[in-house]
C-alpha cells in the first residue's frame, strides 16, 4: 500500500509501528508476568497463558498487516493446509533471516498456540522483547566457546536440560515450539564452512529437536515442516524489509505423519538417535529439492515479466 514510498521514509515508518507494535503487545505480557511471579498457582498461571494467547494473536496480525502496509509481498504458498489447534505443535523450519520469526507468525496465522523458540542468552537484554520473550517462557540457551567446554564437559548437558524442562512447560501449557534445526542462519559462506551438502541449506542438528521429541512426542498434536524461500532477500531480509524491498516470499507447509523414527529415546537409544538423525537428514534433502522447485518457478515468472 506504501510500498511506493522512498526505502528511508517506509524505514522511520516501520521503525515507528514496530517499536508502537512492541511496547503495545510487550507491556501487558510483562505486567502479566509479575502477576505469575506474585500469584505462582496453576489456575492463575493458566488465566495468564490464555492472555498472553490473545495477546500472541494480535501480535500476529498487526505484524502481518504492518508488512503488508509498508512491502508489496506475493505469498507463493504450497503444501498442506493448516489446521487449527489450541494442543501443542512443532515447528521445523529452515532459517534465513530474523524474518522468518514474522513470516512463522503470518502464515500460520494464529491458528496454532503461542509460539516459543530457542533464544541465545545475550538475547535477554533486548528492551521489552527479551524480558517478553523471558515472560512467555521462551527458552534461553547459553553458547559456551570450545575451550571452555574442554575444561568444563558438563556444560554440554545444560542446554539438553533447558531443552526437557521447557517442552514440560509445553505441554501443561499447550504452545508451539519453532525449531530452526540448522542452528544458525543460512549463508553461502556458512555453509562452505560446515561442508554442508545441500544447495540451499545448512546441515540439520538433530540434538533438540531429538530431545524434545523423546519428551512430549506423545502429547504434541502436530509437527510441521515449514520451508522458506526469499529469492530477491537472500542477504538482510530483515532490513529489506524495513526498507519496504520484500517482494516474493515462498512457504511450503508439511504435515508431518507420526511415526516409530519419529518416537524414541534420542539419548539413550543410540539405533534410535542414528535413525532419527538420517530421518531428518532426508527431511533436508526433500526441502532443497522443494527450494530448487520454487527457484525454479521465480526464475519462469522473471522471464515472464521481461517479456
């Protein structure tokens, strides 16, 4: 709608409703917080997670119409269609940007719980977002560099503990865990690094989602394999679209069927660990083939654009 506009006038514009959005949404789930802090019983725990569901739904729609208002996007989506649940749900993607939080959030569109993350520790400190973020129960995981994990081995295991005790607070309060499998986002570089064999994607670590599987695999509902393709926002997605630049964005949404490679214990079941692992190495393979399709229909609409 205002897509028009100069990239620096649609940038003040979005930083202003991001920030309003923020602090609008930020503020009720922290004063809620300290309420759950005050009153720790079940039932006010429970009072305070429907709010911040609502508050999640809103989040979610003025985040789309703020894109929408300041970005000229065609969704390009594929797949199954989404249903709706208030039961806990996993969502595995691929990750580019910061943006594929938003888009998560767009193109399910609140028909699934809240949705948490994992979060790196330094996070926190983001003004309103990570003291929200740490309200809504999101994971926090602290990275240890390599020599201090030689001289320390147990802080190997803090980050699975983190990983079991917050998909127990998942399912007694029904949520959406995101999984960016790959860890870190996609770069050519990155990948030419860790020797990834894919084209378009960095090498799946199975170890959380392992673990969060072997926890409540039995009370999850849904597990979706989401695929993003952002073929002009390939570099600064996030500031493109500040900038007002998004054009084309490609979703592909998978319904998981459950399944014995998907059931097991990951850390003690070393048969079950090695069949997981390949099972999503070939979940990789599918979503590079899905992302060759989609390059490949971009590239037929360019062409027909030129002509």
């Amino acid at each position: 709608m205002l897509s028009f506009l100069p990239g620096p006038l649609l940038f003040i514009i979005n930083s202003l409703l991001i920030a309003f959005n923020v602090i609008l949404i930020a503020t009720p789930i922290l004063l809620l917080g300290i309420v759950k802090i005050l009153l720790p019983f079940d039932f006010i725990k429970k009072f305070v997670d429907n709010c911040n569901y609502y508050l999640y739904k809103i989040w979610v729609v003025d985040n789309r119409m703020l894109m929408s208002l300041t970005n000229d996007i065609r969704w390009h989506i594929t797949g199954d269609e989404i249903p709706s649940t208030r039961k806990s749900c996993i969502v595995l993607s691929n990750h580019i940007s910061w943006l594929d939080i938003l888009f998560i959030g767009a193109v399910y569109g609140g028909r699934i719980p809240i949705t948490k993350f994992f979060m790196k520790q330094n996070l926190i400190y983001i003004p309103f977002v990570g003291l929200a973020c740490y309200t809504l129960g999101m994971p926090f995981l602290k990275r240890y560099p390599k020599e201090k994990l030689l001289k320390n081995p147990a802080l190997r295991t803090k980050d699975v503990e983190t990983t079991k005790k917050v998909c127990r607070e998942l399912v007694k309060f029904p949520s959406s865990l995101i999984n960016f499998c790959e860890g870190t986002r996609y770069t050519p570089e990155k990948a030419r690094k860790a020797k990834s064999t894919y084209r378009h994607l960095m090498p799946p670590k199975a170890t959380s989602l392992g673990v969060a599987l072997s926890e409540i695999y039995d009370e999850v509902e849904y597990i979706f394999n989401t695929t993003f393709y952002y073929p002009e926002n390939s570099k600064g997605a996030f500031m493109d679209m500040m900038f007002g630049r998004i054009k084309n964005v490609y979703v592909n949404v998978e319904i998981l069927e459950k399944n014995d490679r998907l059931r097991g214990n990951y850390l003690e079941d070393k048969t079950f660990k090695h069949d997981f692992t390949m099972y999503l190495r070939e979940l990789w393979e599918k979503k590079d083939k899905i992302i060759d399709e989609m390059e490949a229909d971009f590239r037929g609409l360019s062409q027909n654009k030129e002509k």
